[in-house]
C-alpha cells in the first residue's frame, strides 16, 4: 500500500515580528513551498528531503508527517520531500511555508482533514520541536496558511484578525542567512513597549505604518542597517520592514514604486537579489 499526498502554502513577510512581546502581525506573499509526501506500510520511519539541499536538517518537515500520522493513529512510515522558491534563514518564513505544506500534504496522503487552525497549531508544534523558531512563529505560520494580513497571540495561540488586503511586494534578500533560533531576544524585549505601539497601529488596519516602526526598531535591537528602510521611503514607499529576524527586507509598493526601490536596492552596496511579488490572499491548498 502506497499513500501519496501533495500540498503547497506560501511564504510570508513581516508587519509585526514577536520576538519583542509574543504578539505579531504578517502578510501572506506569491513565494512558494511545496511539499510531497509518499507513504507505505513497509515503512517504519519517516525519511525527508529538501530539494537543491543535500545536506539540509529535514527534522521539521519530517515531524510534521509523524504528528498528523500520530493525530490519527496511522501507524505508516515513507518519504517527504519539499521544494521552495523561498529564500531560506531570510526570515521570509519558509519554515512556516514547509511545515504547513507538509501536514497539508500528509493529510492529502491518508484522505483525512481537520480545522485549520488545528493544522496550522500541528506546525508551529514541529517547528517548536524542531528549535527553529523562538516565539512558535504562530503569527507567520497563520499568514502562511490563511494568506491575507493576520494579527495573531503567539503565547495564547489565537488569530485576532485575518483580512484580504491587495499590494504589490518587493523584497531584498540579502546573500546570507539568519536562523530565528538565534536571534537576540533580551535585545528585542528592550523595545517591547514600542512594539506594543506599532501594534496597535496593526490592529487598527495601519498596517504600513506598524511594520515601518517594526522595521526601524528591530533593526536598531538586531543590530541591522536601516539604509534599505530609508531608500524605500524615500522612493515613497509607506510600508517596509526589516522581515523576521532578517536578514530580508519587504516592503509594499505600488506599482510606478517598484522600477525605482528596485534601482535602490540593487545598488545599496550588500550582495543579494530582488524579489517582485504580491500579497497572497489564498489559503494553502492540497494539490
């Protein structure tokens, strides 16, 4: 007996990360992963892969499939393998993207299905386990999943908002990698009550202006440049932000901006490329 299963769900990018107070605010963007997952009852264990990443920790991907097996009392083993066109450790969320990819696709596999948000709590689970995010990433995952902008309670585990909004996304990715795991934490609760502001302002539908602040100031805690922030607002750009713990930035452009912030950007003196896309609105979906 052979299951297969398939599944995508998207990246996102930062309006309010939680590192400072457990409490953020994403947007999902068009960057993918997608997840395959194949499994037989001549399997004990669960074996994962990463495509172009021979020696990537699959510890992740490969827990979401037990849980969900776990969850329905499936006792089967297999293979997963996933593909992204997601910058890894760029805090654009791909370990968000990978586990709910992956528990959609194991679900695909064995036919079953659960609430979302119960999907979503299974993959901020492994991602815990795994010790690659700090807060759950609760707020990343959901805007992963549900796409839209997403407020979310990473301590309570609790969606508070979720909206459709429509923006061109640009996004530079530096040439090098941040892991949340290691971000600074002591550092980033010194301006928790600025967060706190820039939260509000999330709650109140002001979302360009709580992650310009989120940007400013988890820039100045994580120790990064704000020249890419200044260039974008000087190209009149309202909303930018550093993107997690970094080392992306994202911002949300109109169109007659993105020519120009992409100039900017290009020549800002840090090695990395330019990524053009838009907020996604769509849920994550079995393919």
């Amino acid at each position: 007996m052979i299951l297969e299963g398939h599944a995508c769900a998207s990246g996102a990018g930062t309006i309010i990360a939680a590192f400072a107070t457990w409490k953020g605010a994403a947007f999902g963007t068009g960057l993918k992963t997608y997840s395959e997952v194949e499994l037989s009852d001549r399997e004990k264990k669960v074996r994962g892969s990463i495509e172009g990443m021979p020696e990537a920790d699959t510890f992740l991907i490969e827990r979401c499939v037990e849980l969900v097996l776990e969850h329905f009392e499936i006792k089967l083993g297999g293979k997963v393998k996933t593909s992204s066109n997601i910058p890894l450790a760029g805090g654009l969320k791909s370990s968000s993207a990978a586990a709910n990819a992956t528990v959609l696709a194991t679900l695909n596999a064995i036919g079953e299905s659960m609430p979302p948000l119960d999907a979503v709590k299974l993959g901020v689970r492994a991602a815990r386990e795994a010790k690659v995010t700090i807060t759950g990433s609760f707020d990343d995952a959901c805007a992963s999943f549900f796409g839209g902008v997403v407020i979310t309670d990473n301590r309570k585990l609790e969606l508070l908002k979720r909206e459709e909004y429509n923006s061109k996304v640009l996004i530079f990715a530096p040439n090098r990698k941040v892991f949340s795991s290691q971000t600074n934490v002591k550092r980033s609760e010194l301006i928790a009550p600025y967060i706190d502001m820039a939260y509000e302002l999330a709650l109140a539908g002001e979302y360009e202006k709580a992650m310009t602040l989120n940007g400013f100031l988890y820039c100045s805690a994580l120790g990064f440049d704000t020249e890419c922030i200044l260039q974008a607002l000087e190209c009149g750009v309202k909303g930018v932000s550093l993107s997690g713990s970094g080392p992306a930035y994202v911002a949300l452009v109109k169109e007659k901006q993105i020519e120009e912030l992409r100039s900017a950007w290009e020549s800002c003196g840090m090695e990395g490329r330019v990524i053009e896309t838009s907020i996604n609105n769509r849920d994550a979906m079995s393919l």
